[in-house]
C-alpha cells in the first residue's frame, strides 16, 4: 500500500530575489540564507514571479528588489499585493565590485542585487501611491510640452533662416515674439513656390497645435490647484518668495510626503543643494555642489531664489554678503539652500512664510 509523502515546506526560511528587469524579460537570482538557489530567465510578470516562489519554495518569506528607470513602480505595487516583501533602490546606491563593472550583464546585475538584499545593504527610496505617481506624471507632461514648443519654435526660426529671411526687428524685442501678430506675419510671408508656403504652414499648424495643447494644460493644472490635495498647501507654499503656482504644484507632486524627511538637512540632500566632501587624514575640506541630486527640484529652487534673493529682504542681503566673497552663481545657490529651509517648513507645519525684515 502506497503512502503519500509528506509535503516539504520552507516555512520561516527567507528567501531573496534580485530582478534585473527589462522591457521584455527578468533576469531573476533567488538566494537562501546560505546558497544561491536557482538563477533564470522569466516573462516580465509579477503573477509568474509569484506562481515559481510559492510553488518551489513554498510558506518562506519572500524579499525581492529591483532598481529604478523605465518602468516605474507598478512592479513594487503588484508584488506587494501578492505578498512579496519588495523594495525599489536607486541604482546608484548597490553596492559593485570592480570585476562586477567590467563584466556587467543581467544576470551578473540581479546577482548582485539579490546578494546586497540579503546582507542588508540596501535602502529601498521611497515609493508613492498610484494617484501621486499619476499627477507627478500630468505636471511632468506640461514640461515635455513646453520642451516640444521650443524645439518647433527654434525649427520654423532655422527654416526662414534657411529660405534667406530675416525676422523684421518688432519681432526681436523681448516679449514681441511668438504674438499673435508674428503668427500672422508667417502666415503671409511671400514665399517664391508653393512647396515652400506648403512647408511653412505645416511648420506653423505644428506649433498652433502644440500652443493649443500647452493652454490646455495650463488650465488642467489650475483645476489641479483648486483640489482639496493642492489648494491649502499650494497656498502655503506660494507664501515663500520666488514659488508661484506652477512651482508650488511641481513641489508638491514631488515631495508627496514632506514627513519622509527628518529635517531641512535631510530634504535640502534630496533636492541636492549641499556640497561634496573630500576629506582624509589631516586633509578637511568641501567640493561644489553634490551631483546627485533631483534635477527638476534643484533646478526649480535655484531659478526661485533669483526672485526669492530680490524679494526678501533677508535673502536679498545676504545675497548682496555671498556676492562680495563669490561669483553671483555660486552665491544663489547659498540663497537657494536657504530658501530649502523656508520651503521645508511651510510644507511641514502648513503655515504661511512672513518675510523678515532687516532692521
């Protein structure tokens, strides 16, 4: 008489998978506590991920991590729900062995991401929800569009320059470009064939359609403003000298959660307004600015303090202080670590900015 044997089972084991992910396929290690226990190829799906850990190693606790890029955090969400403890790192932050760097592939990569999984080296970055992820990506769009209307503007400009036209000097003051009054200045250009008038207004159908897009927008954000998520910390926010609405919004859908970070320190290192360290031994001393940083936050905050270092009274005499020890470009970016600070503490204790003024 034939017994059935006893089911094997991995509970309080915990398990460890490293996924090196692509458009296409995964490349997957999973380790024990003690060996590597399998390494392969798979569909990009979390529900196969899933179906091969609990059917080879079933009842263990299941660790997974996979780096930052191109597919954002759907991955993160949908392993969580089915069960897998997973985090998301900043590629920058694994840990790589030299030999790691000349003989890099996918299976090399999710190895070593498995391996500082387990050790514990790893910090995974701060993942926001759905709805965050969605309007951090709508705000996103109006600065892709913006990108598009000067490359197009900057493409009809190279055409005239091309067919030996000059733009007449009304158009070249500031502000007098791209009116109206200069559309229609193109769309009756005199032009010597009709391949070349056909060009011209295909060139400027372009850029109506993405000016009408950019209005658009414009007023999905205003909409966006007046949310109950944006209105009163938009409000906060617009307090600081230099952040207006679009600013504010952009700060907003960034940041997500301004609790994330302990102290101004710690959000002023995000953004990456500090500077780097180059100290040993006797040697002790400070580099320029970090470059790791978030590009658009620190871009955003710099372009502010400009206006900030005019505005307020405080900023702009210390402005005026930097100026006599440095280059104006290197002291905005004092005023712009300052102006982190003011940003960080309407955001955290939601409450109005007052200026300060200089008796």
């Amino acid at each position: 008489m034939s017994t059935q044997s006893k089911p094997f089972s991995f509970k309080g084991q915990k398990i460890f998978v490293g996924l090196d992910v692509h458009l296409r396929s995964w490349s997957v290690t999973v380790l024990s506590e003690q060996a590597v226990l399998k390494k392969f190829t798979q569909d990009p799906s979390p529900a196969a991920l899933n179906k091969f850990l609990t059917n080879t190693y079933p009842d263990a606790e299941y660790y997974s991590v996979y780096e930052a890029g191109f597919c954002g955090f759907w991955i993160h969400w949908e392993l969580h729900n089915l069960g897998i403890n997973n985090i998301v790192v900043n590629p920058a932050d694994v840990p790589t062995m030299a030999g790691e760097r000349l003989r890099k592939t996918d299976a090399i990569d999710s190895g070593k991401l498995a391996r500082s999984l387990r050790s514990g080296e790893l910090k995974g970055i701060y993942v926001p929800d759905s709805l965050a992820t969605e309007i951090r990506s709508l705000i996103r769009l109006r600065d892709s569009l913006t990108k598009d209307q000067t490359r197009h503007k900057n493409r009809i400009k190279a055409h005239l320059r091309y067919l030996g036209f000059d733009i007449p000097e009304e158009f070249q003051r500031p502000g007098c470009t791209w009116t109206n009054k200069f559309v229609l200045w193109l769309k009756r250009l005199d032009l010597e064939t009709d391949y070349g008038r056909k060009t011209l207004d295909l060139l400027i159908a372009q850029y109506e359609d993405l000016r009408a897009q950019q209005l658009k927008m414009m007023k999905e954000l205003r909409l966006l403003s007046r949310t109950e998520r944006f209105e009163e910390p938009l409000r906060y926010l617009m307090s600081v000298p230099g952040i207006g609405q679009l600013a504010g919004l952009t700060i907003i859908s960034e940041v997500d959660d301004i609790a994330r970070f302990k102290d101004a320190a710690h959000f002023a290192s995000y953004v990456g307004i500090v500077p780097m360290c180059y100290s040993s031994g006797e040697h002790d001393g400070t580099g320029n600015i970090t470059v790791r940083r978030h590009a658009k936050l620190r871009w955003l905050i710099v372009e502010a303090a400009w206006v900030a270092s005019r505005k307020d009274p405080v900023l702009s005499s210390a402005f005026v202080e930097y100026c006599r020890k440095m280059k104006p470009s290197k002291a905005i970016i004092k005023i712009a670590r300052r102006l982190v600070n003011r940003i960080y503490f309407v955001m955290k204790h939601q409450q109005p900015y007052v200026n300060c003024y200089v008796s």
